[in-house]
C-alpha cells in the first residue's frame, strides 16, 4: 500500500482515538489580550500532509478572522505529500512579526524541512515572539531541527517519536497531545484536531473550545481500534512501518546529519 493510500484510509477514520491533552509542564503563556483576533501562522511546505494544516485550520480559523496565514517560502500553491494543493498567502518575509501562534505541520516533506536553511531560520526568527510554538504529527522534527524543542518534552507520529526526537534534544512522550511551557506537540495526523482545540481553550477559553468541537460534530468512533501501535496489533503495525519505513529513516538521516560536526 502506498502512503497516499495510506492516508486515504487514515483520514476516513483509523486515528481518530483521542487522548486527553496532558500539560506537562509550566508556566504556560497567558491568553492574548480580549478584543482582538489572535494571530496565527502556519506553514506550508511540499510534501505535508494536508490534514495536518487543514484539520487545525478549521477549528482555529474562527479565533482568527483576516489574521490566520497560511505561510511558505513564497505564496502561492504548495503540493501536499497526497498531491492535493494548499495556497500560501504570504511568504516568509510578509508573515507578521508578532504571534499567538505558530503552527508546523508534517508530512513526507519532513526530511527535507529539516534540512532547509530558509525554513529553519524563519522558525527560529518568528518563534522568538510567538506565544505558542506548536507542531503536527512530524512537524515536531522540523521544530526540533530548528532548535526550538531542545529541552522540552514533545510528542510526534509514533514511527519517528521515541527514534528521532532524542537526536533533537526533545524529551519523547507517548501521548497524543503534550503542552511544555509554549510548545505545543501533537502525534500523528488527526491529533492535529485535539491540539487544536487545546490551544483553542488556551487561548479563547473552554467555551469557545467545546462551541468549535460541537460545530465541527468532532466526536470521533472509529470503525477500528488501530489508531495505536498498542491498539492494532503486530501485523497491522508492521504493515504501517513499512509504509512509513522511508519517512522515518530519512528524518532519522537528517538529525544525524544535523549533529555532524
């Protein structure tokens, strides 16, 4: 089975078991001022997967009016690792100084971001004055490449957490949703919708949080509990390491390569 398959099947409904969001340690950033949008940037990247920015976007979109940008190293489209296309609306340079929130997703791209100079200095660059600097799914490798997880205690997808993250200096944690002071890590793909949401009450309060999730009708029942390594047995796991086996060995490629003197 190709990954594109792969996630076709995902994004039906294999990973939607949700995990409490857990915070891990303090303090945590105080809400941003009443009475404005919060301002949110997430990144686009050739070959991220769409779920990850798309899924966040949906519920935050609401905190957010005209002050949500979806950023690249230049605007326009940008190929997901399915093939479907996200618009930039700005590049690197016209994304605003000053954020609620910054956003990384994951993807097949992963290897490649964290090698990629441009990206990893405008991370650095915003996070510098971002509230919250948060990830999805291997979106934490490229945060961890950057130098922005060094220290913290961070999550990713299952197939690169425990054997790439410590090479970033990031504490590994097997939990679908982990808070660290201001980073924010989610595990694979549709924990992207938890994290979202967990930010949401962070930033604009439990009520606003619950009002989005009942909007979205986010009440997840898989038709399997194969969402977890743990939960889907020997074989199916295998099966999805395989699928899986060129992302995380490349990742696992690049932070070496990141520690090479």
């Amino acid at each position: 089975m190709s990954r594109r398959a792969a996630a076709a099947l995902l994004a039906a409904g294999g990973l939607l078991l949700p995990r409490a969001a857990r915070s891990l340690a303090g303090p945590e950033p105080a809400p941003p001022p009443d009475g404005r949008p919060v301002r949110v940037a997430m990144l686009l990247f050739p070959g991220m997967t769409a779920l990850d920015v798309i899924g966040p976007q949906a519920l935050l979109s609401g905190l957010a009016p005209g002050s949500l940008h979806l950023v690249a190293a230049s605007a326009g489209p940008v190929a997901s690792d399915t093939g479907v296309s996200l618009v930039a609306t700005t590049g690197f340079a016209g994304c605003p100084d000053a954020l609620d929130l910054l956003m990384v997703p994951g993807g097949d791209g992963t290897p490649a971001q964290m090698r990629d100079a441009a990206t990893l200095g405008f991370l650095r660059e915003r996070a510098a004055r971002a509230r919250w600097v948060a990830s999805v799914c291997t979106g934490s490798l490229i945060l961890g490449a950057a130098g922005l997880l060094r220290g913290y205690r961070a999550t990713s997808h299952w197939c690169v957490r425990d054997r790439v993250l410590p090479l970033l200096g990031a504490v590994p944690v097997a939990e679908r949703v982990v808070f660290d002071r201001d980073r924010a890590t989610a595990a694979g793909v549709s924990a992207g919708l938890d994290l979202a949401l967990a930010l949401a009450a962070r930033l604009r309060g439990e009520d606003y949080a619950r009002t989005a999730q009942l909007v979205a009708e986010y009440a997840p029942a898989p038709p399997f509990r194969a969402g977890t390594p743990e939960a889907a047995g020997p074989a199916v796991t295998q099966a999805a390491t395989d699928i899986l086996a060129t992302l995380a060995a490349e990742s696992e490629a690049a932070a070496r390569g990141l520690a090479a003197p």
